[in-house]
RNA sequence: GGUCUCUUGGCCGAGGGGUUAGGCAGCGGUCUGCAAAACCGUUUACGGCGGUUCAAAUCCGCCAGAGACCUCCA
C-alpha cells in the first residue's frame, strides 16, 4: 500500500491526491532543453525538481516511465521581429557546422552538467527531429477533423473554433477575449485567420537548412507539436503527470493540450506541474537581460557575478531549500551559506558508522522518518524534509558528544532513514574532490604523525604537538581532537 | 494596459487563525593544554493601515513595494 502523495496541480489550483491511471504504473514528461547553447542555472531547477519526483515515485513503488524530450528543432527566434528562424539553424549558420552537429554538442554538454548535478537519467530521451512522420500524423488528423487549416504551405491550428468547442485557457487562467484585446500586433502573420493561431507546420523559405518534406510543404514541425507527438507515442492518449518551468505554462502547454484533445478528444494530461523560476539579484534569469550563468560558469567560479565556484551539490541543495513552486534567487552570500549547510549534512552522514549503540534510546528515530515523508508527500516539500534532516544530523552529532544514546534498533533505523532520503531520494551525495582519506598510505603516515604527536602531548610538549598540527594544516590536512583520540581530514 | 503571484528575524528560506521550522552568519557558554569540530543558549520575525475573531504573521479590504506571464525561454 504506497503512501498518499499529494501535488500540486496547475490545471485545478489545487493540491490533489496522486492517483496514477495504470498503477503500479506512472507516466511522467517533463520538457527538457532545447539545445542550442550551453546548459544554465535555468535548466537545472526543473532537471533537479523533477529527478527527485521521479526517485519519490519510485521510491513509493511505482514503475515510473520518464520522458524528457530534447527539443533539435522547431523553435522559432524572434517571431516578434517577423524573421523567425530555428535557433538550431542560426547557431549552426553562426557556427558553421552541421545542425546535427550543434545537437550533439549541446547534448553532450547538457547530459554532462546534468550527470555533475546528481540528475539520474530519464527513462526516454526523445529527439523532435527523430519524430517529423509521428508530429505529421498528428497535423493530419487535426487538419481531418477541421481544427487547422492550410495556407501556402504551412498549417495553423484554429484556435477560434477550437475555443468555442473545448475552451481554450484553463491551464494558464485567462479567457480568449482578453487574450485578443492584449494581443500586439505582429507582423508577417497574415497567413493566420486568427492573430492566437499558432503554427503546427512552417513552409520552409530558401535560407531554412532544417527541412522536412511533407503533404503540405518542404518545412519544419509547429513549437508545440512534438510535446503532444511524443508524448503520445511513449505515455500514451493519456498520461500521469507532465512537467516543466512555469513559463512554458502559456504559451507552450496550453497550446499543447489544445492540440492533443482535439487528436483525442480528451484532455492529455492529469496533473499539470511547474517548477518557479530562478531570479539573480531579484531578476528572471534570462538570455535577453544578459544575467544568465551557465553551468560551466558556477562550477568553475567563471563569471563576473560570482565570488567563487560552487560545486553542483551546492547548486542542488540550494535549490532543494526552497520549495519547488517558488522562485529561487542566487546570490553569492546565500550559495556560500548552501555551502556550508551541505557541508554539515555530509559530515554528520559520514559519522553514522561511527555512532556506537547504548542500551536505551533517548531520540525519537520514528517521528522523525514519518514526518520525513510527509514533508516530500506535501507536495515534495524538500525544505521541510531538509529540516528534518538536520535534525537527524543534531542527533548523530549529540549520540557522538554522548548527550544522547541510541540503541542498536534506532541505530540502524537512523542510518536507513539519512541515508535513504539524504542520498536515494535528494540525490545528495558527497563530493569527489579528488582529496578523500581514502588513500591507505597516506593514511598510515598520516596516524603516524599524529601518534608522534599524541606522544608529545602526553608529555605536554604543546609546542612540539602544536608544530606537527601546524605542519599538516599548511599541507591542507587539519587535525581535530575528539574524545577518542585525533582525526584528520583532507581540506 | 490585462491576468496572476509575492512581501517572514543580519542573510537564505519553510509554515500558515492560538503551541520551536531549518540552514548560514554573529554573540555568549560547555568541552579542550590550545585550536578546530560538536553541543547548549541567543530572551522570537512575518510590508503599512483598517476590519472579522476570544485570538491574525496566517482570513478580508485598502495602500505601498517587488516579481511573473501576456513574446523564444527551464
């Protein structure tokens, strides 16, 4: 009997009780990158959001199958200025290399920040371009059941008659009326009979190297379209959950779901969900205000606005503080003091194995792993569930000062419970820095130093103690004395 | 201009009508030859003004400020 698991669904404004269509079964999609320029902090929130579902839900006992598409082609750029071209295509133009070329090269990048974040890999990856014949099918059958009409080679949907039919909006809260009256006007969108119309197929012109040839022109597949296509084809007519940012609420998902019930005739999705944004200095990040940072850039402390690097755990913990429906702003102060919080989970989870059980028990191991998941139940509250973490930490460090004890059962208990949700279910894990005790040798000279020394202060020759601890910290090894004698880790 | 959201202690951030969030930083203490780490304490904060209520940071109204979407975006 899996646990209750409440979400919060875009759809109906409302946390609602999961209940899956097929279980054990779970669908999940979330709308991954397009890939035309290296990976930011932008794609990390939904990436990070949404692999700790994907660990929740399986976690629960779900057989989860996880789509995450790459987007290769279709986005148009600066359709307001009337000149869309794909953004693959004018990378790759820039660039001069093969569109399939920029593709890869992004993909690798992105897949490699993405593995340096903790991100376990999706079930599916599908590609738009190795789906042009399902997103044609698609177009057909809306074009058949007279949702769209064709015009010079391209074909748009008719948002108007869609509206009157199903009612367009409810995803993203807003009515087609106000929609019309807000509208700019923009240019070279005279083919439309409707200016909300949107594209499900573009007649390519001579400058448009990604083409496709079709029933209706040589050309490319609509924004929208290989969301629905794809899917459709992995998840089914109707799946569990989809997600992605919130700014792909409007247009993107709503004209998704406009496209898929009328294919179907039914609503696609169950629970609609959006990760919030990520703001520097209280501004959206984003590539037209000039504020973004890569990935690249914060791990290795390259840019302008950083003090120093942050490592992808920081980055991960720092955004599992806040709840996923708000928005999260990066600041230096507030990632070193990630940094530093991260730091305190790690070490107090590397000192389980150390803890030593007493006959009696004065923690209280189970209310602490109940609330645990009641916190990722609400809703994935990770915030909360880090709180309780810390309390597991408090615990660990205190049994260690012996200010409390724990017996074998609670023992064993709080070693699952921490690592369970600390590593399996936040995918927070400690730090390859190359610089691990790990090392035997080193270890051995290390503790014979550190004997050397013990000898020296039995005799209490502090400065001879004192000289050997100096040593060591200017070789970036600090020793620490505790009640059963000295450690020593790696800076 | 339209639609919507937010405003919590030095900083970051949960919560959400009465009872400790948590992390970081600072300060005081314990432990220690010293240091580091750890532990304990730090006497409680919710934009402003009204209202509802026995009780409001939490509900309602107004005001101020910030942000998001309306256009590619994660």
């Amino acid at each position: 009997m899996p646990r209750e698991l409440f979400l919060y669904n875009t759809l109906t404004r409302t946390k609602e009780k999961f209940e899956p269509l097929n279980p054990p079964h779970v669908g999940l999609y979330v709308c991954g990158p397009t890939v035309y320029s290296d990976p930011h902090l932008g794609h990390a929130r939904p990436a990070v959001t949404f692999d700790v579902l994907f660990r929740y839900l399986k976690h629960l006992g779900y057989k989860v199958r996880y789509v995450r598409n790459i987007t290769d082609v279709g986005h148009l750029e600066d359709e307001v200025a009337g000149e869309g071209e794909d953004r693959i295509q004018k990378k790759a133009r820039l660039e001069q290399l093969e569109p399939m070329e920029v593709v890869q090269h992004y993909i690798n990048r992105y897949h490699h920040f993405m593995d340096m974040l903790g991100i376990l890999q999706p079930s599916i990856e599908p590609h738009a371009s190795g789906h042009i014949i399902e997103q044609q099918q698609l177009i057909k059958i809306i074009i058949d059941k007279g949702f769209a009409y064709v015009v010079n080679g391209s074909v748009y949907f008719d948002l108007k008659k869609y509206n009157d039919q199903f009612g367009y909006g409810a995803l993203s809260g807003r009515n087609i009326e106000d929609m019309l009256n807000n509208t700019r006007e923009l240019e070279g969108q005279d083919e439309k009979r409707y200016p909300l119309d949107f594209a499900l197929w573009k007649k390519a012109d001579s400058t448009h190297i990604m083409h496709w040839p079709s029933l209706w022109s040589e050309g490319f597949p609509g924004w929208h379209l290989e969301c629905s296509s794809m899917g459709m084809k992995y998840l089914g007519e109707q799946f569990d959950i989809h997600g992605g940012g919130m700014d792909l609420i409007f247009p993107h998902h709503e004209c998704e779901l406009a496209q898929s019930t009328v294919v179907t005739g039914r609503p696609p999705v169950r629970y609609w969900m959006h990760n919030n944004m990520i703001t520097i200095n209280g501004q959206k990040m984003a590539r037209s205000k000039n504020n973004f940072i890569t990935l690249e850039e914060l791990f290795t402390g390259k840019n302008a606005l950083l003090e120093k690097a942050f490592s992808p755990m920081t980055i991960r913990f720092y955004m599992l503080q806040a709840h996923y429906t708000s928005p999260v702003d990066f600041s230096n102060d507030a990632l070193k003091a990630a940094e530093q919080g991260l730091n305190r989970l790690m070490k107090g989870l590397s000192l389980l194995p150390k803890l030593k059980p007493s006959a009696s028990s004065t923690v209280d191991v189970i209310t602490l792993r109940e609330n645990a998941y009641k916190a990722l139940s609400d809703d994935l509250n990770c915030p909360v569930l880090l709180g309780n973490l810390f309390e597991g930490v408090r615990i660990i460090n205190s049994v260690i000062d012996r200010k409390e004890t724990i017996n074998k059962e609670d023992l064993e208990s709080l070693t699952e419970f921490m690592r369970t949700f600390t590593h399996d279910l936040l995918g927070l894990a400690p730090e390859e820095n190359g610089r691990s005790n790990d090392n035997e040798l080193l270890d051995k000279v290390v503790k014979l130093l550190l004997q050397q020394r013990q000898e020296a202060k039995a005799r209490k020759d502090y400065a001879a103690s004192d000289h050997i601890r100096k040593q060591l910290a200017s070789l970036g090894i600090q020793v620490m004395d505790t009640k059963d004698g000295a450690v020593w880790e790696m800076e």
